[in-house]
C-alpha cells in the first residue's frame, strides 16, 4: 500500500509517497490540471496498484479527489484545521504539509471530511448563487439609497423600487456622474431580479421532490428559499449521531478552554458551511416571533442588555432551532414544539 500526500496550490500539486514501513519513495510535483493527474496516475503505476492519497480541503481539492478516484485511487480530503492541530510544524512549506499528509494516512490518523455527493453539491450551488445574486442586488439599492441621501432626498416611499420609487427616481435631478450611476444601478437591478427570478423557479422545481424541504417548511420561520437551503447544507442527515453533533456542524457553539478549573466559553466556532448559519440565524429571526419561543426569547435579549442581548437570544434560539431539526429530519416528523413545564401547585 502507497499512501500519498498531496499538498495544492494554484500551479503545482507537491506530492509525497511513503510505503507501509514509512520510507520515503518519491517526492514530485504535478500540474494539478486533468492531462498532470492522469500523468501522476500513469507514473504511479510503477509501484503498484493499491493507493491511498490525502490532500487538504480547500477550493480545487474536490476536483483533484474526483480525477483520482475515477482512475482507481482511494483518496480522503483531511480537514485542514484538524491537520494542523495533529501536526503543528515550526516550519510550514507545501512539501512538508505533503509529507505530513503521508505521514497521517500511514498511521491511520487522517481526520477526514465528509465529501458531499454530486446531487448535494449541485443543490448547494444553486442555493448559494441565489444568495449571491441577491447581496449584488441589496448592494446596488444600497448605493443608490446612499446617493439620494448625499443630494438631500430622502426616500419618501416605502419601497424605492416599486412603480411610484420608479417613477421618484426618473423625476429626480442629480447632477453627474451620479445621475448615470443611479441609471446604471437600476439596469442592474432589473436584471439582477431576472436571474433570481429564473433561480427560484429552478429551486421551487426542485425543492418539490425533496424529502426534507417539506418538514423543514413547518419550522415557524422557514419558508421553502430557507427550506432548500437547510436542507442542502445538512445534505444526509444520517451523518449527525446526536443533535449535539448537528450543532457542533453548524459553528453556532462558543469555543471551550478548560485547563484544571477554569472554564471560558470564547466567540463562535464558526466552523462548518457559513451559508447554513446564515439560514438558521434567519430563520431563528423569524421564529423569534413564534409563541413556543418569544418569551424566553425576550428574557434572554433584555438580561444580556442591549448591545449583545439580541445577537446572544439569536444565536441560541438557531441552536434551539438546528436541535429540533436533527429530530425531525432523523424521525420523519413535522416541528411539534415542547410543551411548557407544568407549575406544580404548592
């Protein structure tokens, strides 16, 4: 058995490869494109057919892990923050985290991520190009609020953007360039709302035949843009043991450091998909409202005062909310908020 480790970076693929007894046998560099990985496979045959290659996750690792495993490999992506706590180095280049890589795989120590299959990371992409869509759009109408500020008018209709903003907005004399600026947002704006319009509508599609999207719409705050979003991120559920696990996942839980008797609880982990906290901080914004929730939602936002009181109640209530996820989603069952706690008479 080869065990290889890959480390990638734009324009070379620095490679390791130790055997089982941990000799080094070949240390080379690869263009990481698919003519230099099917080469790296090709010479690689020179040792034999049973490999096992690790590489760091980071934005082109997928497309490395795929290439391999169509040619045969059995190939991992090691998270790279977990990497570098196993294995922290004086000196970091990429043929030694390479080398490191090998190192892990040989003793069976590589803490690998779970790689969504192809479906789910199709559902992520269209979920996460919405959204980006939509922060261009909220940019643009932004700027535009700011220009018409800068000039002495102020919005004096509720939606700048509906047919009498429009028509406030073509009666307006802003001197130039600002006047083209303010012409040119708006452009964008329409056509922004044309590619959304087309993505949601593929969403909705889609979302149809999702076994978790209708569950999930039953959350107070949840409609069906949430919805898909959630459920792409988790994409199986079955891969979360407990709802602590969920949690965890989701980078809303305080980093911990505890040494003899002391305990501190710092800022968020923040770790796992960034878009499922953004889902889940929405729609614990919403469910705020909701009767299973408000009270306890208030109390905590008017203990913690007002500079953090809110922010704190929110993030608490998305961990609330991800909790109850994992049991639905896990036992096949709409949201049944808890009961409140029966008073005993004295």
């Amino acid at each position: 058995m080869l065990h290889i480790g890959m480390d990638l970076s734009r324009q070379r693929l620095d490679v390791h490869v130790l055997d089982e007894a941990g000799t080094t046998v070949e240390v080379s560099a690869w263009v990481p494109d698919a003519s230099g990985l099917g080469a790296m496979v090709a010479h690689m045959t020179r040792y034999g057919p049973a490999v096992l290659g690790v590489i760091e996750s980071m934005n082109g690792a997928r497309f490395v892990h795929d290439t391999l495993e169509l040619a045969g490999w059995s190939v991992e992506i090691a998270d790279a923050q977990k990497v570098k706590g196993l294995a922290p180095l004086a000196c970091k280049t990429d043929r030694i985290d390479a080398r490191v890589l090998a190192e892990l795989s040989r003793r069976d120590l590589v803490p690998a991520i779970w790689l969504p299959p192809p479906r789910v990371r199709a559902e992520r992409e269209q979920a996460r190009w919405r959204l980006h869509l939509v922060r261009h759009r909220t940019a643009l109408k932004n700027r535009i609020h700011a220009s018409l500020l800068a000039f002495g008018h102020p919005c004096p209709v509720a939606d700048l953007f509906g047919a009498r903003g429009r028509a406030l907005l073509a009666q307006l004399a802003l001197p130039e360039p600002w006047a083209s600026d303010v012409g040119a947002a708006v452009a964008l704006i329409d056509t922004l709302d044309q590619q959304i319009h087309a993505v949601e509508a593929t969403l909705r599609a889609t979302g149809v035949d999702h076994p978790y999207v209708p569950l999930l719409m039953t959350i107070p705050g949840v409609g069906w843009i949430l919805g898909y979003t959630i459920a792409a991120e988790l994409g199986e559920i079955g891969r979360f043991a407990s709802p602590k696990k969920l949690c965890g996942y989701t980078g809303l839980c305080p980093t911990v450091y505890q040494s003899g008797g002391k305990d501190h609880r710092g800022s968020l982990a923040k770790n796992g998909p960034q878009y499922l906290r953004w889902a889940l901080i929405e729609a614990a914004t919403h469910a705020a409202r909701h009767p299973a929730y408000a009270a306890h939602y208030q109390r905590t936002a008017q203990r913690l005062g007002r500079q953090r009181g809110k922010k704190v109640a929110r993030v608490e209530l998305a961990r609330t909310l991800a909790e109850a996820m994992w049991y639905m989603l896990t036992r096949q069952v709409p949201f049944a908020p808890a009961r409140p706690s029966a008073t005993v008479a004295a």
